[in-house]
C-alpha cells in the first residue's frame, strides 16, 4: 500500500515524499481512512510507529477541504490536539508545521510555564490546528482569548496518560465549552481500563485500531534486567555508560529530586548529564532537551514528563533507574529507543522491594524477564532490604505516590504541578 491510494492531497504526497516516508505504517494505513471518512477513532499503537502522521495527515486534509469552501479572512480554530505535556506538545505542533508545508494551514503551539504573549500573538495571525496542553487551553477560553465553538476535530494525544496525571477535570471542562458534537480521536500507546470508560462517554461508536497487541513493547528493543541494591544504582549506571562507550543515553527516574541527584552523580563520573522535569523552566527544559539530542550531553535523566514526548531516532539505551508505579509508564519509556524500526537496548535496575513492580510490567506485556547480575555489583543477599510483594500498595495509592499526591488526592506541599 502506499500513500497515494489512501486518497491524501498532492501536496501532501509531495511533502511526504520529499520526507523520505515512502509507504505508510500499519497504524496509519489502518486509521488515516476512518478520519478522512469523519470516522470516530481509537487507535493504538507501539511508541516509534507513526501514530502522529497518523492523525495529523488525515486532519490537515480536512482542514484544506474545509479552508476551500470558506472565506479566507475566517481564522476560525477547527482542530484541537490536547497532549499531557508541554513535550509532547511541541512534537507535535512541529510534525504538523512539517507535514503542512506548502499548505495553507496555520499551527499554534500553547502550553504553560512560558509566556503566554508569543503564544498570543500567533493565534492572532490566524489558527487553524490548535496544539494545547488542558491547562493553557482553559486559561485561553476562560479569559475569551480564543473560540472554542469553531471547534470541530478533537484529539487527545496519549490519553492514558492524561488521566494518569489527573486531567480528567480539565477534560470536562474542555468538553463543555466544545460544540456538542465532534469527531473525536484518542492515540495512544496503551490503553487501559479507565481510557476506554472514558472512550464511551465521549467518542460516537469509536473504530477501534489496534495494530499490535495491546500494551506490547518493540520487538527490536532488547530489554535487560539487572538486579542491584538501591544505594549502588547510581555507581552501576555510570559504569554501564562508561564501559560501553554509549555516547546518549535517557535514563528516568521517578522524582524531580531523584533526577537532580543523579545528574550530579554522572557529572562527579565524568558523564556529562543533564536533569529535565517538571520544576524546571521550560526554557531549561528545552536546552537540555537540545543539548542531548545534539550531542552535548551524553546522559539525560528524567521523569515521565519526557516519556510521550521526546523523538530521537538514533538512540539506542534507555535506562529505567527505577520502575514505574504505573506499568503502562514502562512501556511509553522504553519506547524512546527502538524507533522506526531501528534496534535499541532497554536497561531496567531493578533492587529487592522493586520486584513488586517487575511483576505489574511482566503482567501487563505478558512477558516474563530473566534478571541478571552485573559482575562487581551483585546485591547484597543478605541485606535487609524489605520487599514490598507482602503488602503490596493499592493501585490508587501507586498512582497517588507517582503523581506526588497523598492518598487523599492533594499535592503534596499544597503545590499545583506544573504541566
């Protein structure tokens, strides 16, 4: 199959010939003809498969086929992508600046922690796909500064993980100042319970797309275990990076604090590294997403924030110093490597009370892995080191602790996070 018997503008197979995209990918032959048909659509896929061109190409279509049989001064929003983070964001606001060249359709880019001035300034020369976290989306309706009414296309990109932070108030709120009825997209890596509760109270007899089997990871990432005490992470980390020459590595951690601390520790090793999350400004955030997709820094170490939203198509490790609470985490991971088809290493350090955690990933994947020891750095057997398999958390407290919230649902330090 190839891009043109999809039925796309000759434009748009021009764009994406002179991109190199030379047949589209299962996700994208199977869900670009249900969104060019006004079709609602739930559609998942492996990290690294497309899933942006997927919905982006059928919808800057259907902007073009809109802008033709309306005024050219209308400067009306038609298209809304909502993403989890300012990351994503920017990913993909820049896929659709891309596949749109050469076309008349303007993108806007808005998310918090920047300022909103810029933000403005473009929306006023005209928006046709607006690019939005939930957050700045809202402070943009309430305050009148857009129309949300002109609104017709709706995605949300990475819906699990909306919810997972708690977006699903701002959702609501979204929805009510949205026409009643729109065609609505939900793409995702992985899906879980709660997306398809919400799937039913929002999208009009979704076509489900499912390329792959549900939840799997890349079979051309090769996933190793390694057990090791918790104190000795750090020291086998920077022995990994150092031994086996690896010139860019993305290693997440579970907490801000977390990921500044390691950062120092690589950098006290010789590896240069450096911290992205969400306490950081997102100026910071951006240089030093740059830094290490040019090559300036040989490490850099997250949190989630940087699971749904960083493209690099040449890295091959990814190191999860520690597991995530919520196993669907580990699949968007390690998801960063192994991209278009290309082969990657996913590195999990897993000490003796995070096993609990191995056993959610194994469940969810329906994969069984083979720990491993790394010679020098072989755990303690008799440490004292308590498991947690006998009094496993619920999983409303797991989701609680990795959003850094009580059990009670309140942030901890009475701090609003920051998207």
């Amino acid at each position: 199959m190839s891009f043109s018997s999809l039925g796309l503008n000759p434009t748009l197979l021009a764009t994406l010939h002179s991109l190199g995209y030379a047949n589209p990918t299962p996700i994208q032959a199977a869900s670009i003809p249900e969104i060019l048909a006004n079709q609602d659509v739930m559609a998942g896929a492996q990290t690294g498969t497309g899933k942006t061109a997927a919905f982006a190409l059928p919808l800057i279509q259907r902007v073009i086929e809109t802008t033709d049989t309306t005024a050219s001064s209308d400067k009306s929003i038609r298209v809304l992508v909502l993403t989890p983070t300012r990351e994503l964001a920017q990913q993909v606001y820049q896929s659709f600046v891309k596949y749109s060249d050469g076309l008349s359709v303007n993108t806007v880019v808005a998310y918090g922690g920047a300022s909103i001035n810029p933000q403005l300034q473009a929306l006023e020369q005209g928006c046709d796909v607006l690019v939005a976290t939930p957050g700045r989306f809202l402070e943009l309706a309430i305050k009148e500064l857009i129309d949300p009414t002109t609104i017709d296309k709706l995605v949300l990109d990475e819906a699990d993980r909306m919810l997972d932070m708690g977006f699903i108030t701002d959702i609501n709120r979204i929805l009510k100042r949205l026409p009643a009825r729109q065609q609505t997209l939900f793409f995702s890596a992985t899906f879980n319970d709660d997306v398809f509760a919400l799937s039913k109270t929002l999208l009009n007899n979704p076509k489900l797309i499912e390329v792959t089997a549900r939840n799997t990871t890349v079979e051309k990432v090769e996933q190793r275990i390694y057990e090791v005490d918790a104190k000795r992470k750090a020291a086998l980390t920077a022995y990994l990076i150092g031994s086996g020459n690896w010139q860019q590595v993305l290693i997440f951690t579970r907490t801000k604090q977390g990921a500044d601390e390691l950062a120092k520790e690589l950098v006290k090793d010789g590896i240069s590294a450096v911290a992205v999350h969400g306490d950081k400004s997102q100026g910071a955030r951006e240089r030093g997403l740059e830094e290490f997709k040019l090559g300036d820094v040989r490490a850099l170490v997250a949190t989630d924030v940087a699971a749904r939203g960083l493209d690099i198509q040449q890295l091959g490790h990814v190191i999860n110093f520690e597991l995530p609470y919520n196993a669907e985490d580990y699949v968007h991971r390690i998801g960063r490597t192994g991209r278009a088809g290309k082969e990657g290493v996913a590195i999990s350090l897993v000490s003796a009370k995070e096993k609990y955690l191995l056993k959610e990933v194994e469940k969810l994947t329906k994969q069984h892995f083979s720990s491993q020891w790394v010679p020098g750095f072989e755990p303690d057997m008799n440490a004292t080191e308590e498991s947690h398999s006998s009094r496993k958390p619920s999983k409303k407290a797991l989701r609680a602790q990795a959003l850094g919230k009580s059990d009670s649902g309140k942030a901890r330090n009475n701090k609003r996070r920051r998207r």
